[in-house]
C-alpha cells in the first residue's frame, strides 16, 4: 500500500466526517424542531469546523512531507481554499458563541445563527468542489 495515498485517505475520512457535522449539525439544530438539542448540536458543528481545519492543513502538511513543499495552487483553487477557512474560522466562531450565549438568545436569534452556519457549510462545500477541479 502506497503511504502517501493511505495518508491521503485516512485525512480525507476526518476531512469528509467534519463536512458532515457542520452541515448535518447545523440542518438539525435549524430544522429539527423546537426540541432539537440546539448544544449538542453546537458542540457537533463546533468540532466539525475544527477537525475541517485540521484534517485541511494536515493535507498540506502530508504534500509537504512527502514532496518538500505545498502544493502549487493558482487562481480559483487559492480563492477556494481561501474561502473554505475564511468558512472555517467563521463557523468555529459561531459555534463558540451559540454554546456561550444561546441561553441568552430569542428563538429568532437562534435560528438566523443556525441559517447562517449551514449556509457557512454550503459555500464551503461549494469552494470544496472548484479546490477540486481547479488543484
Ligand atoms: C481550513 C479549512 C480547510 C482546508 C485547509 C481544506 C483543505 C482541503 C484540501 C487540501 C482538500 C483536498 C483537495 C483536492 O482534492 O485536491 C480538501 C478536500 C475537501 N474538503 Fe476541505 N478544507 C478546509 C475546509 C473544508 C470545509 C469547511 C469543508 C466542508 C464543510 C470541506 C470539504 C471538503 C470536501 C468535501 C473535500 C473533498 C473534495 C473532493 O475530493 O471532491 N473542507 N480540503
């Protein structure tokens, strides 16, 4: 077995499971009703956005190991790369908020936050797709 491609893999199992908490995460809390544990739910999207982070620059760190430099990204790839952690740090950002001062929040608050945070996920799915094709 090839250790770069199984390094690869085993980063993109962390990088695939954060996609998945911080949008599945942040649909629920939005859309699971008024008895959706909303602080679960931010603790889930809360990590998701770090393990996203991680597990991002830990790819770069595996380019790095096993070639001596990062990769060569150019154009729409660095502009989706820079918004993926632009989505990133917002996400983490946001999340940290909700778990200190949902308590303090309207119901209304809650939900806009929530509709923000999947959006944040969206686009970063999005620049995921143009990192892909355009890397
Ligand atoms: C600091 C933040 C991030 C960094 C540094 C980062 C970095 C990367 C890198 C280097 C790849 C491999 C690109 C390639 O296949 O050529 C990747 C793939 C991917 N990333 Fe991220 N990422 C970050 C955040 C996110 C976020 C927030 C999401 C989604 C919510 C996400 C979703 C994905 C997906 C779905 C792929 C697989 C794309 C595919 O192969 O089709 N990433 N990421």
């Amino acid at each position: 077995v090839d250790g770069q491609n199984l390094s690869y893999a085993l980063v993109q199992v962390v990088h695939n499971a954060g996609a998945v908490s911080v949008a599945g995460g942040a649909a629920f809390a939005r859309w699971g009703g008024r008895d959706a544990p909303t602080r679960r739910a931010a603790f889930i999207v809360l990590f998701g956005w770090a393990a996203q982070a991680l597990s991002g620059a830990t790819f770069g760190a595996i380019s790095y190991a096993y070639y001596g430099q990062l990769p060569d990204l150019h154009g729409i790839a660095v502009a989706a790369l820079v918004v993926k952690m632009v989505c990133a740090a917002c996400g983490f950002s946001l999340a940290a908020a909700c778990l200190v001062r949902q308590g303090h929040w309207p119901d209304a608050r809650r939900g806009h936050v929530w509709d923000l945070s999947l959006g944040l996920a969206a686009v970063a799915l999005i620049a995921a797709a143009f990192l892909r094709w355009f890397s």
